[in-house]
C-alpha cells in the first residue's frame, strides 16, 4: 500500500442547524446544534483512510477537550497520528452554519493550527521517505506550506494543494506544487480571472498551468469538474445526489481522487472516484460523519445501490 502524508489543519466543527442562514444584523432560529470533528486536513486524511489508505497525518492540536476528540475520531478512522503535536492553545474551531438546502457559511479560527512551524516540520521530516503524495491546504501557515513543498521535492514526493481558503501563492514555491485542487471561486481569487464561464475556468487554469502547475483540478460543485495538463483540458460531469450538507464535499473530492491517483497515477479514473466520493457525503449532515467508506464507493451505481442518486447524460 502506497503511503500518503497530509499535512494541514484539524478542527473541531461548532455547527448550527437552520432553516435560513441570518443576514447581517438578523436573528433566526436554529433548528440544532452539533458538535463533528472537522478541518480541512483532518477531513482529507479521514477520506483517504476510510477509504483504505495509508495515511499519517502532520498537524497540531490544542490541549484541551476539542483536541482529545478530534485525536480520537482520527485514530478510530485508522490515520496514524503519532506525529501530531499538542500545543498550550486552544484546538482550531470552525463555525459553521447550514440551511436546508445544505449551503453553509463558516468562520475559522486557527487556534493550534496556526503553530505548524520550521522546527516542528524538522522533528517529523522523516516520514516523508518514501510517500507517494504529500497533501495540504491553507488552513496552516503559509511558511509551513512552503518549507514542506521544498522538503517534498527533494524527497521526490509529489505534491497536492487544496487552496482553501483562497490566498496568493508565492512565486518562490508555485512550481513545486504538482497539483493543485482549488473550486471555482479559490481559483478565481488565485488567479484574478473571472470563472463564472467555462472560458474563464478555462482561462484561469492556464494561467496556472503557466506558471508551473502542471496538473489543474477545479471542482465546480453540482457543475462537476475541470481537468488541465500539458496534454488534456476537459470538463467531468458531477454524480448529483440530494443535497443534504456540503461541508466536506471538497475533502471528500480530495481523499477519494488522492487514493487513487497513488494507485496508477490515472487522471480520468480518480477524478471519478472522487466525485462519487463527494456525492455520497453531500447526502449526509457534518464533515467527517458523512465521509463514506470504500465499500459505499466501491457499490455506488448510477441509479442502483444509492436511488436517489443519479449521473447526468
């Protein structure tokens, strides 16, 4: 089994439950309030290992009753966590509101995340021999992102980013990204091109794909997905499903695609995991809770073992 690494966040999700999202200044009722080990980094790692993956995840927690719980739902997933380092500080959080039709708005704090640095990078370099893919997004800082791509390229470890949330990527370090993973709305604000069209997504993947990245993912939600390399630009229909919570539909996408990207190095055939992947969480409440497992993946047919699921012609 090829080993991957993640590299990022955790967090622990504050979500509310709500018929409508409140605008500003307005009060609404809730309809329920949860407490879901979450955090990009977290939820990816979760994906890939629930979904049989050799995962070791390089990250922080806080020492306190979050980070106990987020530890624990890791390892019950099967990560291997032992290079997780506590932190006099408080565990991330996220805020997460969601309406009924599954759309949520979120406010992060860093809290633990927010200490990955040089000399933790350092103790927990090691591992990073011999892994297939290194995988991270931008809920850590940026110099912590920047030293593990140049600590992956020397190991000869390709790389993955999941911009989000969305931030300039410096000069210094973008051709050591292999791939990068943004939705539409990260790679408009990366790159500054409009991505409300296929043009524009087009367009703005090139202007990636020009400074160095040589493999583009965009996930465009119930639009699907846009692929460019050196030798195929090509949009991917979704698999829709009834939507229930998209909270951890991307990190969904991102384990799925990464376990079996590190399989046969397939484009096409990982990106189709990927979003059966997503389409399976996306009918389910929270972000871990609804990340499915390999046999859910494995068994989901078009119109079969899911009804309520369905691939648009």
């Amino acid at each position: 089994m090829k080993k991957i690494i993640v590299a990022g966040s955790i967090n622990m999700d504050l979500v509310v439950r709500c018929h409508e999202i409140p605008k500003i200044g307005e009060t609404v009722p809730g309809k329920e309030f949860l407490t879901i080990p979450g955090g990009k980094g977290a939820n990816q790692a979760v994906a890939i290992a629930k979904l049989g993956g050799d995962c070791t995840f390089l990250g922080k927690v806080g020492k306190d009753i979050f980070g106990q719980k987020v530890l624990a739902s890791m390892k019950e997933s099967q990560i291997k966590i032992e290079k997780i380092k506590e932190e006099d500080c408080s565990t991330g959080v996220a805020i997460i509101n969601v309406d009924d039709k599954g759309k949520n708005n979120i406010i992060y704090i860093e809290g633990a995340n927010g200490k990955i640095d040089g000399p933790y990078i350092d103790s927990v370099k090691e591992v990073l021999g011999g892994a297939s893919i290194l995988v991270m997004q931008n809920e850590i800082p940026q110099d912590a992102i920047n030293y593990l791509l140049k600590l992956a390229r020397e190991k000869n470890v390709k790389t993955l980013l999941n911009p989000a949330p969305a931030r300039e990527i410096p000069e210094e370090v973008i051709s050591l990204i292999d791939i990068i993973v943004p939705n539409e709305y990260e790679l408009e604000r990366i790159t500054g091109v409009q991505t409300q069209t296929e043009e524009g997504i087009k367009k703005a993947a090139k202007n990636l794909f020009d400074l160095g990245i040589k493999i583009i993912i965009v996930t465009l939600g119930e639009r699907g997905v846009f692929l460019k390399t050196d030798k195929v630009e090509k949009f991917f229909t979704a698999y829709k499903a009834e939507v229930v919570d998209t909270t951890a539909a991307g990190d969904s996408f991102i384990g799925g695609f990464c376990n079996k990207f590190v399989e046969n190095s397939d484009l096409d055939e990982a990106i189709n995991y990927g979003q059966k992947t997503a389409a399976i969480a996306i009918g389910r409440l929270g972000a871990q809770t609804s990340i499915p497992s390999k046999e859910e993946v494995e068994n989901f047919k078009i119109g079969g073992w899911y009804g309520t699921y369905f691939k648009d012609e």
